[in-house]
C-alpha cells in the first residue's frame, strides 16, 4: 500500500513504529539522476518536514508488509503547542531553523531535501542555530538534568558557561545531556593535491604549530554556507573569490570533556572546494630559513625523516602570515599530499614546530589583505 505519492501535499508527518517501509525516487519527480530506494525502519520519520513548511512530497513511501505508524497531522500539531507559552515559542524558534534549512537545501552547500531528511536539521544542529534565548531556556533544562545526577560543584563551570551563551548543551531523546561544538572547515585544494593548510599561529614572539584546516565556530543564526562567508569576509580574505566550492559533507565526532565533565558533540561541517586554476593569492609571505637549518638543530628522527623524504620541497613552500589581532596571527601554507601525510602524523608535530621557528614574519602594521 502507498503512504504518499511524488507530487501530493503533505498533511502528516509519520514516525514508523514496527515493520519496514520503502522510500522510492524517481528522476522524472525529484532532482536524482536514477531510480533510488531505500528501506525506512522502526524509529524514522518520514515527512517531518510538513509540521515546519508547506511540503509537497518529493518520492513514494510504501509498505511492502505489515507496518504500524505513528501519525501526526500538521494542524492538529500546531494546535497542540497553543496550550504551552514556552513549548510554542521553542518550537517557533525550531520550525525557523528547519525552515531556513528546507529553503537553502541546494547543491554543493547540501543535499537536495527529501521526505525522509532535510539536511543538517538534527536536533543538535538547529540548537546550534537557535538565538541566544532558545538556547538558554533549552541549556537550563539540560543542567538542571545533569544537575540530578552530578555535584553542584562539579558542574559549577559548565553552568556559568551556559548561563553566558558560552557553552550549548541539550538534553538528546534518549535522554543523554551533551555539549554541542559546531565549527564549519575549508578544504581548498589545487589541480596537483596540495591542500590549503593552518600550519601554525604567533601571539608576540612566540610561535607555535596548529595543523588543521581553517575553520570558524557556526554563530547562532548562522547557516554552514554562511558561516563559510563569514570565513572570506575574515580570516581567509586572501581565498576570496580563488575558490569553487564543491559539496559539503558532515563529520560528528563525540568524546567525553574533562574540563566539563560532560559528553561532547563535535560536529564539522568540511566544505570542500577547488582553487581556481591561474589565481594567486595576495597575502602577505614569510620568509623561511632553509630547512638544513631547521634539521641541524634537536629535531629528533621525525626531522631526520622529513629531510630524507622532502626537505627541497619543504624549502620551497610559500608561508604566509594572517593577523587575528594586535600582535597575533596565523599561518598557512599549501601543502602537498607527503606533507599532509607527515605533518598530521603524532610524529610530524615536533619537526613541523622546528620548520615553524624558522619562520620570518612580514611587516604587518600595514594594511593586511589577508
């Protein structure tokens, strides 16, 4: 029996409670390029999407044995939070979210939305997104759970944190309280691999490594695409307008926090994109000591091996310098598959700092077009 049809209003949203459904597209109704299906199991919703918006379906959803589900119709949802003044405006700030989601769904910053998933509208996500009031009434509640569980003291910093829009913390559906970090990254990359790297940064005199992607925590109201702006507008003016982004894909990680005491979410959004062929960055360049000097000094059997395998390749990367402040900066550098390799390597740290104390910042009290 068919649940839905391509090209029907939505009414309801369902949720499956047993057997298993078969969500099916079809090119001729939805932005795919074949035939696709997929099983629907105990636990998923389907058409979440018509409580927050005015959903046209965009596949089929049929049972191909016993089903039971779980209805529930769009006006009568909305009737049901009139009774609740704080559950009304929650969910008000909830359905902008999702809505702004369903409406910005659009390759490469995300997959087009279907009836089963209307990309990044986890719970988690558009918390992240809420404003400051929504995640402070949501916060408290999580606390005050955490609280019944930990000493006041324990949870002491994490609260203030909370109660300061420092800290996001929710209380999941299962009933788990967690921390939620939402930081949106660039993968930037050339024709021959090499991929645009935050290599270190200084603060005064001192200079240390931090290879990773550059990247920005998402602010609330903020989009991943507009966190991404935010990024060119920024920190990385030198990649504006030298970039094509390509897709956005979607990394969560989660590990317990011992500052906090609490479960952590860590969820990275990598936008990948393609540095436009003949393009030159303007930004300001450092000069590099040659890395004979670096290796002549303690830099142990990783920079033995960083000599061995690259050290005239090493020689000749271009470094250049970002500041983030009065006397502070970063560092970035494009970095060939070996280097990635090597330098994100545990064992890569200690020679990347050794080529990093070689490193000659520019003149930077002028204007800086990074």
């Amino acid at each position: 029996d068919d649940l839905f049809a391509p090209g029907s209003t939505a009414t309801c949203a369902y949720v499956v409670v047993s057997g298993e459904m078969v969500y099916s597209q079809y090119p001729s109704t939805s932005p795919v390029d074949e035939d696709t299906a997929e099983f629907v199991k105990p636990g998923r919703w389907l058409c979440e999407a018509c409580l927050w918006s005015e959903w046209t379906h965009v596949g089929k959803a049929e049972a191909e044995e016993a089903c039971q589900l779980l209805s529930i119709r769009s006006t009568d949802f909305a009737q049901c939070l009139n009774q609740n003044l704080v559950l009304k405006a929650l969910a008000a700030e909830y359905c902008r979210q999702f809505h702004k989601r369903v409406t910005s769904a659009v390759p490469p910053h995300a997959q087009w939305p279907t009836d089963l998933e209307v990309p990044f509208t986890d719970y988690c996500d558009l918390v992240v997104s809420m404003s400051k009031a929504a995640q402070l009434s949501i916060g408290r509640e999580a606390m005050a759970e955490l609280a019944a569980h930990r000493s006041a003291r324990a949870i002491e910093k994490l609260v203030a944190e909370v109660e300061t829009s420092k800290s996001i913390v929710v209380t999941t559906g299962t009933g788990t309280v967690l921390r939620v970090v939402s930081l949106v990254v660039l993968r930037a990359e050339q024709s021959n691999g090499s991929v645009f790297m935050q290599v270190g940064k200084y603060e005064n005199d001192e200079v240390k490594s931090a290879f990773q992607l550059p990247g920005l925590k998402q602010e609330a109201d903020e989009l991943v695409a507009e966190t991404l702006d935010r990024m060119f507008e920024t920190k990385l003016m030198m990649l504006q307008g030298k970039v094509e982004v390509c897709g956005t894909a979607r990394e969560n990680t989660e590990k317990e926090s011992k500052e906090y005491g609490v479960q952590t979410r860590y969820m990275r959004s990598i936008c990948s994109a393609r540095f436009i062929d003949g393009a030159r960055l303007e930004a300001r360049a450092c000069s590099v000591h040659s890395m004979e000097d670096v290796l002549s000094d303690d830099s142990g059997q990783e920079g033995l091996a960083v000599r061995n395998s690259f050290s005239d390749k090493l020689n000749s990367v271009q470094v250049y310098a970002v500041a983030a402040g009065t006397g502070k900066g970063n560092f970035y550098a494009w970095m060939t598959p070996e280097m990635l390799r090597v330098f994100g390597s545990s064992r890569g740290d200690r020679a990347l700092n050794a080529w990093l104390s070689k490193v000659q910042l520019p003149d930077l009290t002028e204007n800086d077009p990074g």
